[in-house]
C-alpha cells in the first residue's frame, strides 16, 4: 500500500453532506410528529414530494423509519424501534 494521503473529492463531499441534511430534516419532522406522510414532510420542510420519497425509501431500506398506517391514501412513516 502507499503511503500518499487519500484526496478527497470536495465537491462529492459537498453533496454528500448536503444528502444527509436533508436526510436529518426528514427524520426530524416524523421524530417531531411522530408520524408523517411524504406530503405532510414535504410541506413542513420545503423539499419537494419526490426528494422526500427518496429520502423516506432509504430510511425505511436502512430500518430508521417504518410504515405504521395510512392517511388520506397516503402511508404513514414512524421512526422504528431500536
């Protein structure tokens, strides 16, 4: 192995920390509630529908949150029992 220092790439550095901010947002907002819809996140943080979506999906892939119902047709995020 060298012995060169790995270079970080700032600008996926960048974007990654970006990703996880709003990731916090969103986790947050259901801690706040405790449960939400992607509609209901999405308003009460500002990210659009579609970015919370992503953000919920891989929360709910990484068991950080889960589904515990529905509302007006729209399911119901929790954060999931550790």
């Amino acid at each position: 192995m060298s012995e060169e220092k790995r270079k970080v790439n700032k600008a996926k550095a960048k974007a990654v920390a970006e990703y996880k901010k709003k990731q916090g947002l969103v986790l947050k907002e259901i801690k706040n509630r405790g449960s939400a819809t992607i509609p209901e996140i999405s308003e009460a943080t500002g990210l659009q529908t579609s970015d919370v979506f992503k953000y919920v999906t891989a929360l709910t892939q990484f068991r950080k949150v889960r589904v515990v119902g529905e509302k007006e047709g729209y399911l119901t995020y929790a954060l999931a029992k550790e």
